[in-house]
C-alpha cells in the first residue's frame, strides 16, 4: 500500500520528506534505512518507492525540499527585485541557520564522496542552484541592476561557498555573530554588485 486511505499523494509526500529529514539530519545517508524513515512517518515501504525510485532520490528531494526551499519562498516576493535583493537578504540569515538542514547539506557532501550516485546527484543539484544565481546576474546585468563586471560564475560559487560554509558553522555548533553585524556586513558587499 502506497499510502494511507484517505490521504492525498501530496500529503504522503509530505509526510515522508519530514519522516525522511529527520532519519537523515540524526543517522546520516549510510545509517538511515528505509524502514526508520517509513517506521518514523508511519508508512509502508511501498510509500517511498510510490514517490522515489532509491533512496539517493529521496535524499535529494529532502535536499531540496529544506535546504534549497528556505529561500525559495524569497523569490518572487515584493522584497526581492533582483538577485542583489535576493543576496543581501539570503545572506543575512545564513548566521542564523536551522540545524537540520545544515546537517542535511553536510551529510550529502560527505555521503557524496562514497556513493557515486549521491554524488551525481549532489553535483547536479549544486550546479542547478548555480546556474540559477548565474542567471539571474545575467538577466540583472542585461537590466542594469547589476554591475557588468560581476562574473555570473565567480558569483554563483561564492554563494554556492556561503552557503556550505554556514552549513559547517550551524552544525559543529559555532556562535554565530552578532545578527546586526553580520547583516549589516552582508547588505554592504551586496551593494558593492549594483549597477
């Protein structure tokens, strides 16, 4: 049975991505088993296997699901015109990182360097966020929001940089510095990329 009677795909899906976060970010990819995930959510194995083909695939849709989708909402929202808007506020709350999915984000990298699978998945995931930053320098560029000699790549992987950075901090546990510093140091380097 591939879900609870009553419940939608949506809501098993849900469900499962909560299930499997939490197995992930406690046990890591090589200690989660897909019995402590459907065992944790409440659900048959046939579940998983409804929605995801391994589990490297349900890795990375919690991958994106709570690490990459906490800025997701930000874009399209009045408060982020351009990726400049978009870098100083992502930016300012790195300091400010959830456990979970900076445990997740460093559990891919490290499960990465031993399952060849993972790690395609991992680099396709990295290289898809890139290229999105990349692109919206372009398209900020053409706009004339961004400055021109702002490299799209260079750019992207700083973010890329940051964001495994903050992942490291938040989960060996470093103090995070004072929010009021780090955010008014993130909003001057993004204004350091405007036309």
């Amino acid at each position: 049975m591939a879900r609870k009677a009553g419940v939608t795909a949506a809501e098993t899906r849900a469900q499962l991505l909560e299930a499997a976060a939490d197995v992930f970010a406690e046990k890591g990819n090589d200690g989660a088993s897909i019995s402590a995930i459907t065992r944790t959510a409440g659900l048959s194995s046939g579940a998983i296997y409804a929605h995801y083909g391994s589990k490297a695939d349900l890795f990375l849709a919690v991958l994106e699901e709570f690490c990459r989708g906490q800025f997701r909402h930000l874009i399209g929202t009045p408060a982020v015109r351009d990726v400049v808007d978009f870098a100083a506020i992502a930016g300012s709350r790195v300091d400010r990182r959830e456990p979970r999915p900076a445990a997740l984000m460093l559990e891919a990298i490290v499960a990465a360097k031993r399952d060849p699978e993972v790690r395609d998945l991992v680099m396709a995931y990295l290289a898809d966020g890139e290229a999105q930053i990349a692109g919206a320098v372009k398209a900020g560029q053409h706009a004339g929001t961004v400055a021109a000699d702002v490299g799209d790549q260079a750019f992207s992987r700083f973010v890329t940089m940051i964001g495994l950075g903050s992942a490291l901090a938040a989960t060996v546990g470093l103090p995070a510095p004072d929010h009021h510093d780090w955010a008014a140091l993130v909003e001057r380097l993004a204004a350091t990329l405007r036309a």
